[in-house]
C-alpha cells in the first residue's frame, strides 16, 4: 500500500524528498518473472497447475508401481517431459524478450520538465 511520491527539484521540497527517496532508490521497469535461481522451481510449479500435466504425473507415478505397471516407466515420462520442455523454452524465451526490452527502456534517455 505504498503510493510513489513524485517531488519537483526546485528546492522548496528538499528535506521530503531526501526522505522520500530512501524508500526508492532506482527507477528501472522490471517486467521478468525469472531469474536464474527462480526459473526451474517456479517453472515446474506453474507447470504443474495446469490439469494436462499433472495427469501425466499421476501416470508416471502410477506406472512405477509393479502391480500396475501398463508400459515400460520411460516411456510413460516422454510425453509429460516434452511437454514440459517445449513450455519452459517458450518460457524462457519470452522472459528473455521482456529483459531485452526492459534493459532498453531503463537505459533510455528521458527529457525531464522543470520550468
């Protein structure tokens, strides 16, 4: 619930600005949804909400019992890892698009207006 305070640098508002600003330090956009450390935990986890995958978990688990075994367990993991793969590269991509993106607005000159 923290509203951004925007001070005119005229010197009148000097003290509430110097205290303002501690609360916001940079000015950069961040639109990823990743970083190196978060992307295959996170990934997997909203992978894994989607109803098609966990159906395709609940098989391989299910076929790594003995007494239910259907199909050799590699085969049942194919589909479930190829479907997973293909997301995670178009996930990846993407989140890699918007850091592309984002690197060229936060480095973009600005014109500011003071009278």
């Amino acid at each position: 619930n923290k509203w951004r305070i925007v001070f005119p640098n005229n010197g009148r508002q000097r003290k509430d600005w110097k205290q303002t600003s501690t609360f916001y330090s940079g000015n950069r956009i961040q639109t990823t949804k990743y970083t190196w450390l978060t992307f295959l935990p996170r990934n997997l986890f909203e992978q894994f909400h989607r109803l098609g995958n966990l159906y395709f978990l609940f098989l391989v688990v299910l076929n790594w019992c003995p007494q239910v075994k259907a199909f050799h367990r590699e085969i049942t993991m194919l589909p479930l890892l190829v479907v997973l793969l293909a997301s995670m590269i178009k996930d990846a991509v993407e989140d890699y698009k918007k850091y592309c993106f984002d690197k060229m607005i936060n480095f973009s000159k600005t014109r500011v207006y003071d009278k």
